[in-house]
C-alpha cells in the first residue's frame, strides 16, 4: 500500500497530467492550464496563485514528461528505460538529499528521527517546489515497488491518469464520469447484440450515454402479447430528461472559455437542480452532480 503522503503526491501528479487536452470520461477535454492563473484553480492547496508564465511553461513540460512515463509504465515498459527518464528528471531537478527531523538526541537509544527525501532543496518558488515534488513522488513510488499503481483509465475514450490505492490493487477506471459503467454497459449491449446474454441478465445501471445511444432489442412473434415494448412511464421521462440536463451543463462548464460570470450562472442551475433532486422519486440522479458545482 501507498503511504497516504506519497499516495497524495502522486494524486497531484496524476491530476496534473489530466488537465492536458484529450479524451476525458468519455468526451474530448481542451487544456485546462492555458493561463497561470489556471494552476491555483487546479491545485488549490499548492499555493501557485503568484506563478508566472515561465513557470506555467516548465509545468507543461513536466505534464508531457510524466505524461510519457505514466504511459510508459501502465504498458508495462522495462525497468530501465523508466529508470532513464526518472534519473533524467532526478538529475534536472535535483539533488536528491535526505532530511532528518527529530529531536537532538534522536540517534540515542530509545529515540527516534523522521526522515525524508528532499530533491533540490525545500526553499525556492511554489512552482518550483511543486515540480519537484510530484517528480520525486514518482521515484519514491519506484523505490517502494508500487509503480504498477500508476495507470490508465481502462475506459473508453478515455485517457487519465489514475494512482490505484486499494488493498488488492484492482482499480482500472478513473472516477471522472462512471467509465466503469460506461464501459460495463458498452460490453453488455455487445454480448446481447451477439445473443451471449441472456435475457433474464439485468442490465447495468442506467448512465448518460444509454440516453445517447440507440437502444438495442431483439424482435419477437407479433403472436406473443408479452413482446410488446412497454411505454416508458413518466418517471423514465423525467429522469432521462434530467440525466441529458445534467450532461449538457457538465459540458458547459468544463469549457476552460466559459467566462466567470457564466460559470456562476451553470452553477446556479446545478443547485436549483440539486434542490428539485432532493428527496424526489428521481433522487438518485443527485451522485451525477459534479460536486464542485454545486458547494
């Protein structure tokens, strides 16, 4: 297991390569740092509010690097060339130094002192120290072994990064918009289409892009009075309604042009949205919500 210092550092390390542009959860994504101000949005805890363009420039090019390397190591590339690009970076950024903490008499018998490795020092810039940062996490993952828990979404049309921190290290999908069920759905529809299910198999849960895509069935003898397509009720209508609202104004707001104003207006219609959902037969609609919509 990732030690939950380490596991956050490689979280941060795995958002960042998720801003470039590409396919995000199913839909194309442009690049969510195109401006400086973008990092403190991104990364409010790292303090980057005052980062320049030039550092905005030497995180783009930490973004392709690990970029490469997360692929490189999802693939199951050989050790060594994984190794040359973490010495690579190691070297641009560094040196790697240890640092002790604890008190004086720490290397006495009975006491103790914490340790941690540090890469180029702990003073400079934020923009500085977050580089490095998420560079020598990447490397500690190496040295603890765990680097097969950085991955790939295994989601369709989707490309992010994901660091894997259950205890079996199981996980293969991101969490950005249910790829899971995406792509269980996706397989469902394919092993129906070819007659492997069979038709007592319950259908996975329902998701935005079942409201997208055309429905599969399979005809029956007109003679047969249950093969008849049952209408849809009103709440079906509601939800599939409220599921292509909740779609359209997720898209709106991960548009990086959207301006301030506007994006206070979607997040308002989320709310509203978020209120009408609450304890309605349709309730179930509110984990769709993007939560950082709707606080």
């Amino acid at each position: 297991m990732l030690a939950p210092d380490l596991a956050a550092r490689l979280h941060d390390a795995a958002r960042l390569i998720n801003t470039a542009s590409g396919p995000r959860g199913g839909q194309y994504r442009g690049d969510q740092l195109a401006t400086a101000s973008a990092l403190s949005r991104e990364f409010p805890d790292r303090q980057l509010s005052a980062a320049t363009s030039g550092a905005l420039d030497q995180i783009h090019r930490l973004r392709t690097d690990l970029t490469q390397t997360w692929a490189r190591i999802a693939e199951g590339t050989a050790p060594a060339a994984v190794q040359d690009t973490l010495n690579a970076l190691l070297q641009e950024h560094g040196p790697v130094q240890l640092s002790l903490q604890g008190p004086d008499d720490a290397t006495h018998q009975g006491a103790s002192a914490s340790g941690q490795w540090v890469l180029g020092g702990s003073d400079g810039p934020a923009a500085e120290r977050f580089i490095r940062d998420l560079v020598l996490a990447v490397a500690e993952a190496a040295v603890a072994g765990e680097l097969g828990r950085l991955r790939v979404c295994a989601g369709t049309d989707c490309a992010n990064a994901l660091v894997d921190v259950t205890r079996n290290s199981s996980k293969q999908f991101c969490d950005e918009a249910n790829c899971a069920n995406r792509t269980h759905v996706r397989a469902y529809r394919k092993r129906r289409a070819s007659g492997q299910t069979p038709a007592s198999t319950p259908a996975p849960d329902r998701t935005p892009e079942m409201d997208q895509a055309p429905a599969t069935s399979t005809a029956a003898p007109a003679s047969t009075p249950s093969a008849k397509s049952a209408k849809p009720t009103g709440q079906d209508e509601e939800a599939a309604k409220i599921t292509r609202k909740i779609r359209k104004l997720s898209t709106r707001l991960q548009d990086p042009e959207l301006s301030t104003k506007d994006r206070k207006k979607v997040a308002k219609k989320f709310k509203k949205l978020r209120k009408k959902l609450k304890g309605s037969a349709n309730a179930e609609l509110l984990n769709r919500l993007p939560a950082a919509a709707v606080k």
